[in-house]
C-alpha cells in the first residue's frame, strides 16, 4: 500500500483512508496555530534582541569579545528580585505592582555601574587584544557568578510578575497572546528607537561613531577617546541590565542565567552585521522566526541545531552578515 506525507501547520495529527485505499498522514491548519507561530517568532526575536543589544554595543562598535555580558544581564534579573523584596517589606500591598517600573530603570543603572568598574579595572588594558579580552571577560564571568551564589545563594529564586501583566489580550476563540510578552517587545522596541536616536542623533552618539570609526582621527579633532571608550561600555552593559529584568518575567533566575543567552547574543550581532544597529535587529528577527518554526515542525534541540547550521551556511556565503559597514579608505 502506497503513502503520501503531507504537513500542513498544525495540531491534531491523524491518519485516515481514502476510499482508493491510499493512507494519508494530516494535519489540520488553523488560523489561531498560524498567528500564534508568528507571535511566538516575534516574542522570541524580542528576547534575543533585548539580550544581543548591549552585545552589539561593546562587541559590534568596541570590538571587545565580553564573555561577562551574561554575568551583567543576571546582574539586572537580580536588581529586580531585590527590588521585589524591598517593597513587599517596607510599601504597602497596593505598591507592590509597581516594583518592576523602578527595577527597570535601576537595572540600567546598576548593571552599567558594574560595566563601567569592568571596564576602569580591566577592559582598558585589553583594547585591541581580543583574545586576551575574551580570556580575561571569561574569568570575571566566573567571579561574578561566584559572588552571586555567596550572595543570594545557588538555588534559583523567582520574581513574582506584577499584577498588570497577568493574564493576556483574546485575539480571538483558543488564542490569547499574554501581556508579559507584549510588554517585551514594547520594551524592546523603546530601546531600540532609543538607541537610534541616541547614537545618530545626539553629539555623544556621534562622538561614539566617530571613535569607533577611527580613533586616531576622533583623538586629533579633540574628543576625549578614553572617556568614550569607559561610557559607551557603561552603555552596553546598562542595557544588558534591563535584558536581566525583563528575564525575569519568563521563569526563574539564578547564578548562571546569563550562560543562558549569551552564545545566542553573539550569534545575533555576527549574523546582522557587527557595527550596525540594523543589522542586530535583522539578525535577531531571522534567528527567532527560523527557530519558531523549525521547533514546531521538529523538536526544540533539533531546532536549535538547525537554526545554528543555517547561520554558519549564511557566513560561509556572507561572512560581513546581513548589513555590511560601508567605509571608504586610502590606499
């Protein structure tokens, strides 16, 4: 007897015979399983994009291969399960959905402090040296989660989401897209907008470009390349801090958090393009969509491993990435 394979999207699998005798394999398509796949690729683009855009500061613009960009992201989660704490302490109940509007701005603010003492203590000396920066940002990873543990322990600890981002929006019947996710890539597109502006439209993201760019240049027209150098890296970190915060609304957090995300983060700067905003958001909108739908049609790990073959297959064609750097040079 003679099959045919059919897949169409989804769910409820089954077989059944034709009156020739043919046995069939389908799956029935839906409308809801279709918008739900899509808001699942965006939802997932919006992580790795919130997670990748401090990356595509320091290791894009910088050149600086930070192997701690995880340890500063779990830094950020925790400023908001310390944040939750203090407020179910010393506020009243009815304050307490208001603990992740200030986490948020304090994750920023603390994750680029811890970014800026990194880069004073020992990413100064390591410019132009990427190998030694790789090795030496690998052993303050490891500090830093060492000192995690001491602090707050080994376990995982939860972040109770706010009341406000419970429950979701009904697109329509069996399809609810939640509110924390919503809210993530509102979040992200805020950075995003921000950092465009930021870098593009305002003297000190120009004096950023103009150092990255060329530095011996920028020095001689009197821009102050050291203090460029400690702040940009302040900025990139600041905003893995806010990638940490909002983690936390997507499950628990602990020490090795950041281990999590960060071979996805670089992956996503590498394949936009490194040294273009544009491409960091190209990068990670390919790399979420295509790991959405590979999952649903294979598994979560077979998934994985193909979104990883279709990357290395694209930079063995276009080694640049999506969005190349346009310079001009003397000869």
């Amino acid at each position: 007897m003679q099959k045919y394979h059919y897949t169409l999207i989804y769910p409820n699998p089954g077989e059944y015979t034709s009156p020739g005798g043919i046995t069939v394999w389908r799956q029935v398509c839906s409308v809801e399983t279709f918008v739900l796949q899509v808001f699942n690729g965006l939802s997932v683009s919006s992580i790795l994009l919130l997670v990748a855009l401090g990356l595509a500061i320091t290791f894009g613009l910088m050149k600086v291969i930070n192997m701690a960009h995880g340890e500063l992201i779990m830094i950020g989660a925790y400023v908001a399960y310390v944040t939750q704490l203090w407020f179910a302490k010393y506020l009243d109940e009815k304050f307490l959905g208001l603990y992740f509007v200030i986490a948020l701005p304090l994750a920023f603010l603390v994750a680029g402090l811890f970014g800026l003492l990194l880069e004073f203590v020992l990413i100064r000396f390591l410019y132009g040296r990427p190998l030694d920066s790789l090795l030496a940002t690998w052993g303050a990873s490891l500090i830093l989660q060492q000192l995690a543990r001491n602090i707050f322990g080994a376990p995982n600890v939860d972040v109770i989401s706010p009341q406000w981002l419970n429950g979701g929006i009904m697109v329509m019947e069996g399809l609810q897209l939640p509110y924390k996710r919503l809210f993530i890539i509102c979040l992200v597109t805020i950075c995003i907008i921000g950092m465009y502006l930021y870098l593009y439209r305002s003297a000190s993201g120009r004096r950023i470009r103009a150092v990255m760019q060329n530095r011996e240049m920028a020095a001689c027209l009197g821009i102050n390349t050291r203090r460029v150098d400690a702040y940009t890296f302040a900025l990139g970190a600041g905003l893995a801090g806010v990638a940490g915060c909002a983690l936390t609304l997507l499950g628990s957090i602990g020490p090795s958090l950041g281990t999590y995300y960060i071979v996805d983060a670089f992956m996503v700067v590498v394949l936009g393009g490194v040294g273009k905003l544009v491409g960091t958001v190209l990068g990670a909108l390919s790399i979420g969509m295509l790991n959405t739908a590979l999952e649903f049609g294979t598994t979560a790990s077979l998934g994985k491993v193909l979104v990883f073959a279709l990357v290395i297959a694209f930079l063995q064609w276009k080694p640049s990435g999506l969005v190349t750097v346009r310079t001009r040079a003397l000869d």
